[in-house]
C-alpha cells in the first residue's frame, strides 16, 4: 500500500483548485494525470520580470514591470477596433491596449487616478510606446509578486501558463515531508540538496543557467528516479531468483543430433551462450536471461539449442516471434533441424483458423508437439500446453513485459529466454535488462565479409540503376527500402509502389514488393519468392527490418537515408552481408543534410559494429529517441537525462547493490524512506514483492 503521506500527491490533477475536468484533460497531456505528475513538470524556460524601468528608460522589445498611474480610457468605437487606456509615470507615457476586451473589466482593473503596477512587453508603434495585454495588472502592494522571474512552462493549445503555473504551485504546497532516502554523505559530496527544496528549487529558476540538467538540483532528481529504477529492477530480480524453478537436465543427445545437422560449426560465443543458458535451465530456480546479440550473429540457432534442451528434458518449449514473417522464417529454420532430432515442431499464428488450428491445439496440448513458434496468436486463451518449461521470446522490444507474464503463465515455473538484436548501451540495458542475466553474441559467425558502404545522392539515382544492373548480372538479390512517410501508412505505401513501378519498368518481373498493407498470404509469397530467387529486387518498407533472414541478398538500397535512425539503418544493413559474397549497402540521401543526418552516416559508412553505433545514436539523439519509437520498451525517465545524467545512472546501480546487500528487503532505518521513493516514481509493482510492502 502506498503510504498516507503520498496520498495527496497522488490525487487526479481536477483535485486542485482551478483545475476542473475541461483542464484536467490538458493538464493531463502535458504532465500527467496526477498531482505528483506536475511536480515532474519542470519549466522549459523563464520570463524575467525583474527589470523595472521608468516609461522613458524602457526598452522597446524587452519585457519590463513599470509603476504607472492611469490616465485616461479611450473605449473603442467599433468592435474591431481596442480599448486604449493612457497611462503615466511622470517620465513618459505608455498606453496599454487591449482587443476585444469587456469594458466593465478593464474599467474595474485600471480606475482612472490610481497607480498599478503592470508587466509585459514593451512595444513602439511610430513616437508611442505600448503595451498590448500586459501579462499583469496588480496594485502597488502586490508588486513584489509579479516583479520576479516566471517559470516558463511546456504549454498545449488551450492551456495558457497562468492555469499550469497556478495548478503547479496548488501541486507544490502539497508537497509531505518525506524521510530522506539517499545516503546523507552522497549528498553532501554531490551538493544535492534535499528532494522537496529540489522540487521547489527546480520550479523557481531565477536564472539560465538554473534550467540546465547539469545544476545540483536537477542533478538530485534525475539520481532519486534512477535510484527508483534500479531498486525496482533490482527487486524484482531478486525476487526472481527466489521463485521456484524446475531443474531440466537433458542429456545431450537431442542436441548433438542437431549439432550434427547444422552445415557450419558454432562459433565460441554461441557455445557459450548456449552454455550459460542450459546451466540455468538445469537449476531448480526460474530463468530470466537475456540474449543480446547483434544482427547476423545467429541468435536463432542458439534458441533452438535451448528449446532441444527443454524437450530433451521431457517438456515442450515455445518461441515468440514479432511478425509473421519472422515466425515463418524460424519456422522454415527451426523445423527441419527439430525434425533431425526427431521432435514435432509447429507454427502457430493469426491466420490459423478451423481445423488445422484445431489440430496444432491438440497437438500443443497433448504433447505430441515438443517446440511451437508463434506469433502472440500463442498467448491466446485456448493455446493450452501438455507442459511447457521455455518460452523464448524473440526481438524483445516489441514485446511488453505483460506479455512475457503471460506465456509464462502457460507453464509451469517457465524458464524465460528474451532475445533481443538491438544493440542497447551498457547504461541503457542497466534501465531496461537490469531485471535479468545477459548472455552476449560478441562475434559474427566465420567467414562473413565486411558491408561495402555508401553515401549517394538521390539526384544521382541513374547511376544507382546501373550499380543494380550491374549486381543483378551476378546473381546478387536486392533489398530496396523505401522511408516511412511522418508515420503514415498510407503514405509509405504510396512511396513503395511508386519505387516499385518505377523499377519494374526498368527490370520487369524481377521487382517485387512488400509493405505494412499487404495481406499476410500476399507479403509470405513475396518474400517466398525473394527467397527461392524467383524475384531479385525486393522493394519494401521497414517491414523487414527485424530479422528478415536471406542470406544470398548481398545488396541493400535506403532511400533517404537521411530520416532513419541510426540504429534503424543498422539493423537494415545487417539484412545483407550474410553470405559469402561481397555485400554493398546504398546508402541515398537527399539534399540539406542536417548536421546531425550527416554525421549519422558517416558512423555508418565507419563501423558495423553494432555497439559503437549505439553509443554513438544515444549520444546523438539522446535516448528517448534511441529506438525511434515508444514501441522501443524503454522506460520513460521525468527527471533523469540517460546521456546528460549518465554516471549518476551507473552510481545508482552501485549504490542499489550496496543497499541490498546490507538490508535485502529494505526491512531496516533506510526502509522506510527507499519504499517511498520508489512508491514516489510509482515502482508500486516493485514494493509488493517486498514483505509487509
Ligand atoms: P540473428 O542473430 O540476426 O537472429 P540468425 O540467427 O538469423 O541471426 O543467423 C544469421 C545467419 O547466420 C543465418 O543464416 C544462420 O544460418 C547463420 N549462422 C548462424 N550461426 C552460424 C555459424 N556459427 N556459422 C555460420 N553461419 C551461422
Ligand atoms: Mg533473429
């Protein structure tokens, strides 16, 4: 249970005053829906009111708080016309206008006589100065108020910074007194200062400099929610290892019978990987292992070593695949090497419908079956499994933790292999993996030659035509991707079959093409017959970005490389350089290259190794973006800049195991307070596991 003291800041947002359902909603979608959500809410900017100038001083364009007294009204004589109110300081005079205003009001606000104080921006129209709406309008008791700094904050249509800013102090005086959960000697050594002054400070910069992620304060709140993060992981691996597991020992034969099907030998991270796999298979605790390896390192044989072992063991084992494609692709792997050691495979999708369903249903249910590869068809209700001990879930990102509870939920103590191709920085997979064990594919298999890669033009597409007649004249295939158009199906699929057209009047029948719209049977004959060699040139979306397996396809072709990611384009170009021939990848770009785009190619055309290009995407686009879409299973960090903030990342981690070697269920002094912080950044998953959490 979440303790009292949060209660209030866990409020919906409309529980504040001013904020009713019609700005809740929009609160909602700039921060958050609860109260705690705007203390996250930090200002992107600041407005300086603190210059105060006397009318002759004050500078047209600046933002200046003046002391005037108020002359005279000059209400408007039609409608379209504003409200004119002079004003003066005994220096000069300024007049204050105002569209479509209620007159009464500015009549009751600005009363003839009298002195206000009043802020915003000073404008010159011809010899009079003006000031159009002014931000404030406050007796002269209340000047002190307005003449400070204002917080700027990220704003959406409809709602204006008087209505956030006013939400966000309600927020801020909400603020409970929290026990302090980080180690009082940090602190000092960082100059972090205390969370709830972090908070405030963070909502009043007073200057610049204050808005830069790199101040103290800043500083103490991106380490609470990285701290957050990797105590809740920490957790739940723990609590992980802790769960009872089944102890599947095969032995051996099944195995070596595949070993001796496969026409290439293992290379010596694949035998270690399958190593460390099949020893926390053969323990009485549950797996929970990662298997990262970069495109082309042959991840595929590795999981079916690790399913073999499984029905060795006397249990089936199951595979998740993304897509279709994909899980037709491990398919076509998977089944004759399962088949060479004697064991039922079988494919299980969406399209399976009546009574060839009907039969793999049984077939998983009474055992016959030993391996299944599916799409989340598997997760289904109906798919029951005689006993399921494995499930390997394949290019992880696209899959949500709750479908990874959910197949396991088909077994009993499943053991769980998540295989993933995205290279992910070490700080990152500490946010992302820091739940399981990794296993890493640290190089190719043998005999792989290095991707020839370039940078062309897109005026220069001629030339590209005749690179491909050229690679065709050699029985090379061809991937040609067309860019996703502002995530618009409709409009990616409108570019591919222009691409399309356009090749095949130049090459014929040899053009083919898939994209996101096709009917699945449609796209499988397609990519059949690129396959089988029947077609040379494939033209396609991002479609086959993941995992897409032919290995005779030696040419890649990205146009307008230029608005990809570069982990994107790194995952294309592992589609080719799979074979033994030489592998070119074509790299066009439009012209205006961004700054950015450019050095995004250049480390392309420098390395194919997937790593190197992580590290370097993170540090040219940050993380959030990494992986180009939400999709990407990252988790969203309020406070904490993985690039800016990127050694507190790793502090957080040391000092996570710190905590939980000394006190393993936060049972002790320090308890109290790490329970809150993580309730705090709403680890509540995280807490239950914990006793008397
Ligand atoms: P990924 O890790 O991208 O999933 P795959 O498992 O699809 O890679 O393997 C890529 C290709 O490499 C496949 O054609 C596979 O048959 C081949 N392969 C896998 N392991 C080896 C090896 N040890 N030696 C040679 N080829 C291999
Ligand atoms: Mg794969």
């Amino acid at each position: 249970m979440r303790p009292e003291s949060l209660f209030k800041l866990f409020a919906p947002v409309t529980s504040l005053p001013g904020v009713g359902p019609r700005l809740g909603k929009l609160v909602s979608t700039v921060a958050g829906d609860k109260v705690v959500d705007l203390l996250w809410h930090l200002p992107s900017g600041l407005i300086d009111r603190r210059y105060a100038p006397t009318i002759a001083e004050a500078v047209p364009g600046s933002i200046a708080t003046l002391t005037v007294t108020v002359d005279s009204h000059a209400p408007p004589r039609t409608k379209r016309l504003p409200y004119r109110v002079a004003c003066t300081d005994g220096t000069g005079r300024i007049t204050l206008v105002f569209f479509h205003a209620k007159d009464d009001y500015i009549a009751k606000i600005l009363p003839p006589g009298e002195t206000r104080v009043i802020s915003g921006k000073i404008e010159k129209f011809g010899e009079e100065l003006q000031m159009a709406h002014p931000d404030h309008i406050v007796t002269l008791a209340e000047r002190e108020r307005i003449q400070s700094v204002e917080p700027v904050y990220p704003l959406t249509e409809g709602l204006s910074l008087r209505v956030v800013a006013k939400a966000v102090t309600a927020a801020l005086e909400r603020i409970p007194d929290l026990p302090e959960w980080q180690d009082p000697a940090f602190l000092r050594k960082n100059l972090f200062p205390a969370w709830a002054d972090a908070v405030r400070s963070g909502h009043a910069p007073t200057n610049a400099d204050d808005l830069s992620l790199a101040t103290p304060t800043r500083r103490r709140l991106a380490y609470d929610e990285l701290l957050a993060n990797q105590l809740a992981l920490a957790l739940i691996r723990q609590n992980l290892r802790e769960l009872k597991g089944r102890a599947l020992n095969g032995d051996g034969q099944l195995r070596a019978k595949i070993e001796t099907a496969l026409p290439y030998r293992l290379t010596y991270s694949q035998s270690e990987a399958i190593g460390e796999i099949l020893a926390d298979m053969g323990k009485p605790f549950r797996m929970h292992r990662l298997l990262q390896g970069d495109v082309g390192s042959g991840k595929t044989v590795v999981a079916v070593l690790a399913m073999v072992g499984a029905v060795e063991a006397g249990a089936q084992a199951t595979l998740l695949a993304p897509t279709e494609i994909l899980a037709r692709q491990h398919f076509a792997t998977i089944e004759p090497l399962a088949r060479a050691a004697g064991i039922e495979a079988a494919l299980l999708t969406g399209r399976d419908k009546g009574k060839g369903r009907d039969s793999i249903l049984s077939g998983i249910a009474d055992g016959r079956i030993g391996i299944v590869i599916g799409t989340h068809a598997l997760i289904e209700k109906d798919v029951e499994f005689h006993d399921l001990a494995l499930a390997v879930i394949d290019e992880q990102h696209r899959f949500g933790v709750h479908q990874r509870l959910a197949l396991g939920a088909k077994g009993r103590a499943v053991d769980v292999l998540v295989m993933t191709a995205t290279p992910i920085p070490r700080t990152l997979t500490l946010t992302v993996y820091g739940d399981m064990e990794v296993s890493r594919l640290t190089e190719k298999p043998a005999g792989r030659l290095p991707v020839d890669t370039r940078t062309v033009a897109l005026d220069r597409l001629d030339e590209v035509v005749d690179a491909l007649r050229r690679a065709l004249a050699t029985k090379a295939r061809v991937y040609w991707v067309c860019p996703l158009v502002e995530e618009s199906e409709i409009l990616d699929v409108a570019a591919v079959e222009e691409r399309h057209a356009h090749l095949a009047k130049l090459f014929g029948n040899r053009v083919g093409m898939v994209h996101g719209r096709m009917k699945a049977a449609e796209k499988d004959r397609v990519m059949a017959a690129f396959v089988s060699g029947d077609i040379d040139i494939l033209v396609a979306t991002t479609v086959i970005e993941v995992g897409v397996d032919v290995p005779e396809a030696s040419v890649m072709v990205i146009e307008h490389a230029e608005r990809f990611g570069l982990a994107q384009l790194h995952q294309l170009r592992g589609r080719i350089g799979r074979g033994s021939a030489k592998s070119t990848c074509l790299l066009l770009y439009a012209h205006a290259l961004s700054e950015a785009a450019r050095q995004r190619l250049a480390i392309l055309r420098e390395t194919e190794d997937g790593f190197r290009i992580a590290e370097e995407d993170l540090r040219l686009r940050g993380a959030g973006e990494l992986l180009g879409t939400r999709q990407s299973g990252l988790p969203e960090f309020r406070m904490a800049d993985l690039v800016q903030h990127a050694d507190l990342m790793e502090a957080a981690r040391d000092d996570t195991r710190l905590i939980l070697a000394r006190d393993k269920d936060l049972e002790g002094p320090r308890g109290p307070a790490l329970r809150a912080l993580l309730y705090l950044f709403e680890r509540d998953a995280a807490v239950r596991l914990l006793r008397g959490g």
